[in-house]
C-alpha cells in the first residue's frame, strides 16, 4: 500500500467512529498531514474530543488529553524538576509533563491563566521544553489540538490574535445532519453493549505506524505549485490587507488582514489536499477547499462588521467571490 492508502483508511477508519462530522475528520487529517496544530471551535458534545481519541486508537500515536482550568500552571503541562533522594545523594531530575506526547487534546484552552498559554504555544512553535536550563525535545509527530466553546466566555483567557495566528488551522464544528442524528444514537447504542460485554469486539487491524505519516508528508513536499497558483495565493492574502481595490464591503469589514504565517499556511495544507486528493498539483480549487480555515482566525474584523453581524466567514466567502484566479 502507498502513503496514501494508509492515511485514506486511516480516514476510513476514524469515521467508522464518528458520524456525521466527516469535514473535521479531513481537516485533522490535513492538520497531521501539514504538521501543523488545529483550534477547534465548536458547542459540547460534537465530537471533538472522540475524533483525536479516535485518531489516537488508529496511530501509533500517544494522546494526552490537559484540561485547561484556572489553577493550571505551567509545570502542570511542560514537567518540572523533581527531587530524588537513593543512598544519601539526592539529585533534581526532569519529570516530563503531558506535552510529551505526540497528540495533544488542549481541552478548553481558553479557560488557563496567559502563562500557561504562552507555555503551550512555545511547546507548539518551538517543538521543544527548555526547564532548569536544559532543552528537551518534543516527538518527531507533534499535534497540538485546543478547542473553545463559543458561548461560554465569562470568565476565561481568550488567546490573543498573535497566538492564535500561531494556529495551522481554525475549524468550527456546527451541529450533524439530521440524517446522522439517528446514526449517532445507534453507534452509541453499539457501543454501549460492547462496553457491557455483551458483544465480543471485532478483531481491530494494526494502528498505523508514524512511519507512514513521515512518507507521507514527504510526498506532499513534492506536489507541485504553479506560479499562477502561488500568485492566487498571494493575491487572496494582499486582498485581506489593501481590501480597498477589490470590494468597497471588504474595506469596511476588514481591520487587519492576514499575516505572512497565513501565506504559508494556505500554501501548505492547500499541498496536502491535493495530495489526499491523489493529485500531485495544486489547483486553485485546493486553495479555496481550504481558505476558510487558514483565515478565519487571522482576520481581525471591524467594529462595523460586528455591529452588521458580519462573520470572518462570510469575508473569506467575499473575498474567494472578489479575488480573480490567475
């Protein structure tokens, strides 16, 4: 089997478990693919957590799940050194924390103190923890996912727009369709009989080795980026920044547009799209799969859009409209 079939069943596999969310199964996987980290947006009981436990269950892959609290301090996630006393000697040795594992829930990041965000997102940009001045790395496969909840704000931390530009990707999970609705009780169903033990268990194949991961990403460095492409790409960023020359609405909703890290985000998971797409080009149709995600947390909207309503979504959708292919 090629890369590609690997990461196609594994796809497979996680929908096996999670019904009705099938765009944030592709976007973790796009996430993976383009070794970047994912915010999930979205209400409680969306399945959120269940897809990276679920991604978890089909990888080779460590998860540790940190739930994000206001007493959380930073030694709580990154470790710490730790007393040891054998013979009459002690020594201060590292204890690693939670952040060293490959897969990284940051359950409700929003509700930690700046400090443990920063810590995190350090983590994250630097693959690496540096305690009593010693560094230690983080796995070769790293993927931090942090969710929000969108009604909840009193009371919590929310990222400012520097960390979140730090972000690959933002995804926001609404509500399944209403033909999933009756899939989703009856897995739950299953499932619960399976836990009482009523059913034995289908034989499980192998997780998939990391291995196939790295191939993975390797190929995707060689699917090819036209310079027409490369131009779409920089125009729909330019776009974000001077909106003036190309729509009158845009130049009234758009505050500050989109950072150079967003250039090279939407080049890179525009490059694993196409490659899960079995391409090994990137067609302007990639970049605007994907658009949505690279800019919906890069924007930084006006108070007019806010007072019209108007969400970062519905300015990437005008833009996409506005912004001619090349």
């Amino acid at each position: 089997m090629t890369a590609r079939d690997d990461v196609l069943q594994l796809k497979d596999r996680m929908a096996q478990s999670i019904v009705g969310q099938e765009r944030m199964i592709e976007r973790l996987l796009l996430g993976l693919l383009a070794d970047g980290h994912l915010l999930v947006e979205g209400l409680p009981g969306l399945a959120k957590t269940r897809a990276i436990k679920s991604l978890a269950r089909n990888l080779d892959a460590r998860l540790s799940r940190i739930q994000f609290t206001p007493d959380l301090l930073p030694a709580d996630i990154t470790g710490s050194e730790v007393y040891f006393s054998e013979g009459g000697k002690g020594e201060f040795r590292f204890q690693q924390g939670p952040l060293f594992a490959n897969l990284i829930l940051a359950d409700e990041v929003n509700r930690s103190p700046a400090k443990v965000q920063a810590a995190l997102l350090e983590a994250m940009e630097e693959r690496q923890i540096t305690v009593g001045g010693t560094t230690h790395p983080l796995p070769p496969l790293f993927l931090v996912m942090a969710t929000q909840n969108p009604i909840e704000q009193e009371g919590t931390y929310p990222l400012p727009e520097a960390q979140m530009d730090r972000f690959l990707m933002h995804l926001n999970v609404g509500y399944p369709e209403t033909s999933a609705e009756a899939q989703i009780v009856q897995l739950a169903r299953r499932e619960e009989v399976a836990d009482r033990g009523a059913a034995a268990p289908a034989g499980q194949p192998a997780p998939l080795a990391q291995d196939s991961i790295f191939a993975a990403r390797a190929e995707i460095h060689a699917v090819q980026v036209s310079e027409a492409v490369d131009r779409y790409i920089v125009a729909l960023v330019q776009a974000t920044r001077t909106p003036a020359p190309i729509d009158a609405d845009l130049a009234q909703w758009i505050q500050l547009g989109v950072s150079p890290r967003g250039s090279i985000g939407l080049d890179k998971v525009a490059r694993a799209h196409a490659w899960l797409q079995g391409r090994d080009y990137v067609a302007p149709d990639d970049v605007q799969a994907v658009v949505h995600e690279v800019f919906r947390h890069r924007l930084i909207l006006s108070y007019e859009a806010h007072a019209a309503r108007i969400t970062a979504d519905a300015v990437v959708d005008r833009l996409v409209q506005k912004v001619a292919v090349a």
